[in-house]
C-alpha cells in the first residue's frame, strides 16, 4: 500500500465555475479517488493549508507525491520547495502534472527553465506510447486520444529524460514530449502532460491509468541512502 | 509469480572438478534454488537438451530468461537465437550473466562487439552503486564485496546503458560497467557482471539479492503489442 | 575535409520514371553534389557494383558513409554488411536515412526490428528540434517543413536514441522520432528520417543542412582504439 | 576561435604557499596559457573581481565558461549565477573542474545535492575512457594515470549523464564518473572530475588534451533559439 499525496494548487476550482462543475471536489480530489479506488492510502493537500500541507510529518509519510499547480506557482514558500527536494533526492517519488512544468519544484529539479508552447484551441491531442516495455504504459494501447485538451508544444526545455514514454500529436501542429520519467538521488519524477483545468481529463480512463501506474512506479524502492563527504580508504594506499 | 527459465550451457560443470564441486547441481541449480525461494515459477534448461531446452513452448512460458554461458557460445543454434531475441523484443526479460556478454543472444540485442578485458587472477571486485534509486539496487548498501572474481575491464563495447546501476572497481587497476538495465522493443535487458565459474559468486547474499531483484524487474509490462506496417490516417489529409 | 560515401540501392531510379525526373543522377547523385558543394571529398557506391561498390579499399578509405536502401536490402551481402558494421565499431560515421531503417547494416546495429507504422499518402510533415544544442541543428528554425512525404509512424521499434534531435508531427496523426544519434564502439550513427524517392525531398535545403551537419557530426573521433582480450593488472593483486 | 573565459576563485593561491608555488599565475592562469596554445581567444575571471569578473558584457562574450572554485562558492552572488544558468540555456558552454561540483552553478544546472565521498591521501587516479568514440576523448590512450590526486567517490549525487566518457578508478578502494556530458537548453555543460590545487594536475598533458578537447566541444552550436509562450496553430482546428 502506498501512501501518496496528491497536492493541488486549489485555486481555479475557487474562481471558475467551470472548473467546479467539471471538478467539484477540486482536481486533487478527482485523482485522491481514483487512486484510492487503485488501493493507495491516499491523502490529499493544497496551496492555502499551512506550509501548504505539506508539513515535515506529511512529507516524511508520504512515498509519492503528486503535484498540480498553475496560477500560483509563485507563492509557494521555498522553504517547502527546498524540503520536497531533499525528499525527493532521499527516495520519495513526485509526479508533476500539466501546468506544474512551471512549478518551482519541477524547475529546481531540473535545473532548467521548462518553458515551452501552449495554446487554448479545445484541439485534440493524441499521446503515442514511443517505450512500450514501460510500466507506466502498462495496459495501454497504441496511444491515448484527448477530444480537447490545452496544447504544450516543444521546444519543451527540459533535460531530456532518462526514459520518455509518450510523444503527443497536436491538431494544431506540434509535437510535445509528454511522458518523461527522471531518476534523481534516490527519487523518481515523471512528468505527464494531460490535464488542463477546463477539461474532465482525469476522468479520462487511460489517463487514469497512466497516474495509477506513475504511482507505483515511482514508489521507493533501491539500494541504503549513500554516504556523502570524507571516506576512509577500503585498501591500503601506497603500499607497495 | 513470475515464470523463469534459467538457461545455463552447462559445460564447465561437466569438466572441471573444481566447478562440479563449488556447483554440484549447475550454476543453473544454484540460481534456480534461490529464485525458487523467493516465489518464483523456475524452470531450467541446459545447450545439451533438444532445442538447447529453449523449445517455443519454453519460451512462451517464460516471463524472465536467465542466461549463463562461456566456453559453447558457438554451439548456440542461430534459429534459437533468433526466436529468443523475437520473445524479447515481444517482451520477454532476459538477464544475461558475465561471460553471456559474449552470448550470440546478447551481441545480436546489443548490435556491438561485447569485447572487453578480462583477467583470471583471484582478486577483489567491488561494485558500486551509481544508481541508488533503481529497483535491482533494492535492499542493498553502498556497494558488493565479492574476495575473489574474474576481471573485466574497459572498454567494455556496449551501447550505452538506458540505465547504468553498477560500476565495478577491480584490485588490478580497471573498473568496469557491471551492472546496465537496456528496454528493447517490448522487453528490458539486464546484464550483470559478476559469476565466473571457479568462485561461488552464486552463493553471495547481495548477488542473489541482485539477480532476484532483477527477475522482477524484468518481468514484462507495458503497453500493448505496437501494431506495424502501413496505417491508415487517423485524421483527414489533406482536407483544408 | 572528410571522406564520404554516399551509398544508394539505386533501384528506384531505373524502374520508376517519377524517381528518374526527380533524380537523374539518382538519390546518390544529389546527395553527392550538395556535399561536394559544402567542401567534402565525396564518392558514391551502388547495389549493382562489385562488392556493392563497397571494397574494403573504398570502406577503409571512407570516414562517413551515407546509406539509401528500400527494395532490395536483403540483395546485400551479409559479408560487406558484416564489415561496415566493423568500420562503424572501429569509427566511421554511419547516416542511415529514411527507408534504411529497413537496411541489414542498420538492424545489425540496432538489434531491434526497426519496424514501424507508414502510408504513402502526399502528406504534410513537421520535423520538430527537440534538442535545439545539438551540432546536426546547426543554423535550422524551430523545425523542417515538408509538403508531401511518405509518413512514418510510432510506435519505431529502436533503442532509445543515446541522442534524440528530431520529432515529426504528420498531418495524419501520427508522430515519430525522426532524428536519432547513437555511439556505437568509436563510432557514430545517425538516422534521419525523411526521404522517399517520390519526393524531391532531398532538394530542400534544410535536408541538405541536416545532411551536411551529420557528416561533420559523425566523423571519425575520440581515443585510440582499445585492447581487448587478457590484460595484465596495473596495479600489484594480493599484495597486502 | 573561440572566446572563452576561465573563471577561478583564486583563494587557494593567495592563502596557500604549496598551491602559489604550483600555480604562481593561479589555476586559471595555467588553464588559460594551453588553452591559448591551442589557438583560443582566452580571458580570465577571479571571485574578487567585481561581478567576480562576470558582468553581462564578458558572459555576452563568453563561448566557454570554465569554472574551478572550492572554498567559497557561497559567495558567489546569486544573480551571477542566475545570469550564468541563463547564458547556458542559451547556448554558452560550461566545462566544470574538480571541486566546482560543489559550486551554485553546477547544483542549479543538475537539479540535485552534486555530493559525494572524498578523501586526500596522495593516490592513485586511473581515469578510464567508456566512451571511445567522443570527442573530448580525442587523442587520448585508454586511460589517463594521476600518480597523486584527491579521491571522489560514488555515490556522485548528479542525473545521469547524457553521455559518460570517463570513469575514474582510485587507489583506495572507489571509482567515480568522472567525465559526464550534459545537454540543457540550448548549451553544453561537461564535467571532469580532476585538478586538486595542491597537485600539478593541470599541466599534466592528457588533462589538458582533455580540457582543450571540451573546449570545442563545448562551442556553441544548434538550431535558432526556440521561441517559448503563447502559439497559433500551424494548422486548422476543428475544420473537418
């Protein structure tokens, strides 16, 4: 069982009708229910909580975290940016979504500045699976197909990652790399693109299922946390 | 429960004394046992049985072929080669063991020569873990400790590894890629360094811990079998 | 100045009179002629020659060379496709372009089925950079625009390119990995995806440029060839 | 020719009689003498300079940025860094020496803590070529040997590598990835592991082969600098 946060800026679902209709018990709630409904412990945090919800306690219990922000990346304390990076680097996995490519987080683990093209066209997006042997593929056919979604175009600046998964065909005429998993310290990240707020996309069944086996794929696994700084020789030097 | 198959071509067993006593039951028995204790479904075969015991009927029932190899790489008949390498890119796993680097099956998934240096002089390996976070690291410490082993050194002729999670130091001076992680097609590829015949490497703790971790890795997932050839439009062309 | 060969099947051009207008000095004629025109000693070879025009003087003598093949990849001799891959592993620079993805010598080198999804269908692609810092995208837009190709589709049954530089976007619906780099042994492979012999594809002159950049690209670099086999230990064993 | 600047912080050689003695112009002074042997235009930088020498004018100028520092990253200002990062992304080179694994520039860039073991013990380095077939290898043996260096040891806390050409092997028992490629946007970013100020490791000729062969290849190139934000379509939406 895996204990996963889902951490959602909660602030369109305050402002836009739209957006409560399609998500009324916000986006966190919408993917906190599916996951739960996969057999996570799940738990769920947002934006206006202190420290976010996203309190030392919280983050030492939790093995994934997944992050939706977009118009408020800004207040984000860095403070807690600073601690989800350590736990990050010390094995917990995070799951970035959409809008979050501009999130201090994902910016500060990538070291990059995650800029990319966007458009609002209610185009359709048609995300093909590029690594079939990855399990965050698992189960799904040949690609995933979005009626209307918000276009993320490339160039999309980010490290190219360790493993890319999806390639998405935009109506318009881009491309996006859509499905990029990163391996750092003892944590996973993978980035999926789908999920603008005016749309019911995490209702959608096969992107549910791409976050289900996001999660489990990046639960903590590996070897003991290294140990850093002076080290004591394991064989004699200048012995001979 | 994962279904294995631990191939071994079986050779040195039958003629040298001192491997017949270090392995009484094979390299293949030795591993097999402790696959079996972890839970998993283990069959073996051997290059003397019909088919070299790699019947279609033994490979579609494998989820996860070990291979261990040396002095008879030639003996290996190209048409199992060529079925073996079709399960793997239909998904198959395939851990390949030290001397397999020079495997008909892993040259032929590789595309490269597979050479490196190697020397028999009884001295320590020690392989690190430059990977932390990845699962066939799973449970260990900082590094293996193995007293006596085979050396194999750079330039080891591989492609680059989708993930490298080991690297070897070795008391004569050269260090080695021990440990890469290759998708290929719908299958992963994991090839693991140490395990020469004359030491009784198969009985180390981290190393079966590696070689299990490995079969579950390996086990197959992902997406659906990618369709190939010509395609008809998914969208109108031409139509503006 | 490098030395390339440019290779071509040339098969099309003697049965197809819609290829012989477009190219009446063949695929490998107008390839030729841009590269002369950039500076480089440029050769061509051809399927009907002796040895496929491919000697081991011309092989030895050719730092890049450039491969076109469609219908007659299985006429090439597994002997001379065993000797490029040689050259490749020892440092030639390999340009394997559209339909060559089919080709023995790439498939060798790849030890994947390099298959992938396709429709001839006069339709619209965008080549998408995708790592706008890499040397093969020197001097190009955001990305290469072509009326009418053939299209390729993924899922690209390849190893993940060790660089990928090149994402098409067809009007179709599909998408495809269209800039591939991969290090193998000393030496270096790129495939280029465009290029069907019904189109005057290799007239535009972002084509050309890419073409151009990838010889510079894959010639011949990096350390002295390495030593295989027994190696003596550097470093005294069992000393303590 | 290309414009670089070697950045030094400069603190070893005025607080310490063994490093003036070994570096009387300072490190940066004996970097930049082969550099300009090499037929580059070369400038140098200090932390005491004001802007620590960096103002937008020389960074504009700047091709190559070489950056050895150790003692006092913290207190290199924040808004040079930034504006360094922004040069990267842009197209600028960064080569990374020795201890500058530990600078704000290098955590910025990879995203992660860059810690690792260490130790000074007067030993041993062998640092070993994996990848034969780039360009920063050009030139170079097999290995290159270090009879006297600082040790660094795995765990290297950096993402992988777009491309890992060297990996170094340690007297005492460690190895570690000591010469690691990375892409972001549109520059380069190389790191070697090498140049403790207390040896005259940088008039060792293979590191300086080394080092000028980064040089190059550090040299900006690529596609037009992608444009980022709000995009109309290529191509007609909803128009079937």
């Amino acid at each position: 069982m895996i204990k996963v946060t889902v951490w959602n800026e909660n602030r369109h679902e305050q402002k836009n009708p739209t957006v409560q209709e399609i998500y009324p018990k916000g986006i966190h709630g919408a993917i906190a229910e599916f996951l739960e409904n996969a057999g996570h412990d799940v738990k769920t945090a947002t934006l206006d909580e202190p420290e976010h919800g996203l309190t030392e306690e919280v983050l030492n219990n939790t093995d994934v975290l997944v992050w939706w922000g977009h118009l408020a990346h800004d207040e984000v304390d860095d403070e807690i940016v600073n601690k989800v990076q350590q736990r990050v680097l010390d094995g917990m996995g995070l799951l970035v979504l959409h809008s979050g490519h501009f999130s201090k987080i994902f910016k500060k683990l990538m070291g990059t500045s995650c800029d990319l093209k966007w458009r609002e066209a209610d185009e359709k997006e048609r995300i093909w699976i590029v690594n079939p042997s990855h399990p965050v593929a698992n189960g799904l056919g040949e690609y995933i197909e979005l009626e209307k979604e918000e276009m993320y175009g490339e160039h999309f600046d980010i490290p190219a990652p360790d493993d890319l998964v999806f390639v998405s065909w935009f109506e318009g005429g881009e491309v996006f790399r859509s499905g990029c998993a990163y391996n750092r310290g003892k944590g996973k990240i993978f980035y999926f693109r789908p999920g603008h707020e005016t749309y019911p996309t995490y209702y959608n069944k096969d992107v549910q299922t791409v976050i289900t086996n996001a999660v489990s794929f990046l639960a903590p696994t590996g070897s003991q946390a290294p140990v850093y700084g002076n080290a004591k020789p394991l064989e004699a030097i200048g012995a001979k």
